[in-house]
C-alpha cells in the first residue's frame, strides 16, 4: 500500500522556467513532509520541509505548497537549473513516529 | 560540512553469508535511521536508534540486527543472505529524534 504517491515518474522543463512537482498522500496521520533530491550514487539531499500547521514554506528558489483537505503537496522551483536534474522524493512522517515514508520519486530533467 | 560516512560503499556476498554495514552520524548527531531501497523503489524504513537506544521499527527482517554505539555509530548486521537483500542501503542521522534526516551516500549491496 503506497501511502505516499508521486504519479509523474518524468517531468522535463526547459532552463529558468518553472518545475512543479507534485505528491499525494492517503494517510492523514502525517504531519511532517519533506523533499529530498537525489543524484545517482548518492544518498538523498534535504531540500526543503513544511510542517502540517503550515500551507507554505519557501526556502531560495525552492517554495512547497501544502493542501492538506486535498492531501496534496507540491515542490515549485524557480528558475529551474541545470543542475537541478536530479530525482526527487517527497517522503512523510505521522506524529510520534521517527520513519519517513517515500515517494516513489520523480525524475526531473532541466533542458539547457 | 561531515555528513554521514557509510562503509562500505559497495559490497559483493554470496547467498547465506553475513554482512556488516556500518554508519558514522554527522558529528553530535544523536539519531540513526536505516533505509533498504531496491532497484526501481522508494527507500523503506528498517530501524531507528536514538542515544543508543531502539527508537522505532519497520519492516526489517528478523535475520537483520543492529545496533547504535557509544559514539553513536551504528551498525546493521545482515545473516542468511538471500538474492531480494540485494539493494541500496541508506543510512541517515538527526540532531533529536524527529528532526531533519540527512542521508549518507548508501552501501550498495549485491547478493550472488
């Protein structure tokens, strides 16, 4: 059961423009949501966090929206980057729990 | 700035051997989490420890152990080898428990 969904596994933009990427959740125990980047052969890189009392966070280029009726949050980055390609994951955590559960993660590429 | 070490990077074992993964937090870092990610998956949560203690536990196999020492590193021993153990192993620390978690750069595990 995939309780954290990310439904696009590509995504391309074109350099300084906009990426939007997108993350649902089906369960609303979760209070705590994250973004992290990953390039191969590495481990995951924090990028940005909001918490549920919150509907956004901005953080440089980088801004998440959080649409908990919805149960939906997004990353926004602009502009986009070169090296922004990189596949991101969104991942959540309930209260009272440590774990963060993963996204299947979204492969962004920035066209130069 | 340190990040989390994880050794080694890459690892080769037969079926039925043991393993030993090891993970040195970010300096003062007090928290240790282990993730497994199989190749085309999300990273799933193995087992956390904090000031050396069990803090919270997923879906780590009885045939996985591990442990957080004095110095808050922490090691994961895997026995009984099987083909599906083959993955990326990620380990991450945090500053307190429920904090950010920042990933170290994973131990590639093939089991032959």
């Amino acid at each position: 059961d995939q309780q954290v969904k990310q439904n696009s596994p590509s995504l391309s933009v074109q350099e300084g423009r906009i990426s939007i990427l997108n993350c649902d959740y089906t369960n609303s125990m979760f209070d705590y949501f994250l973004w992290y980047k990953k390039y191969p052969a590495e481990g995951p890189t924090f990028l940005i966090s909001i918490s549920s009392i919150k509907d956004k966070n901005e953080d440089g280029r980088f801004t998440v929206f959080l649409n908990k009726s919805a149960k939906h949050l997004s990353l926004h980055i602009v502009p986009s980057q070169p090296g922004d390609s990189a596949v991101y994951f969104c991942a959540a955590r309930r209260g009272g729990n440590e774990k963060l559960t993963f996204g299947t993660g979204t492969r962004l590429t920035i066209i130069p | 700035a340190a990040g989390v070490i994880q050794s080694p990077r890459h690892l080769i074992k037969e079926k039925r051997e043991t393993a030993t993964l090891k993970c040195y937090p970010i300096p003062r870092h007090d928290t240790v989490y282990w993730y497994q990610q199989g190749p085309g998956q999300d990273p799933q949560f193995l087992i956390s420890f904090y000031e050396k203690m069990q803090s919270d536990k997923g879906s780590i196999p009885d045939r996985f152990s591990a442990q957080q020492f004095s110095d808050y590193h922490s090691e994961l021993n895997m026995s009984s080898l099987e083909l599906g153990d083959s993955a990326l192993y990620f380990c991450a620390s945090s500053l307190g428990s429920r904090e950010t978690q920042y990933f170290g750069p994973g131990t590639r595990l093939l089991v032959l």
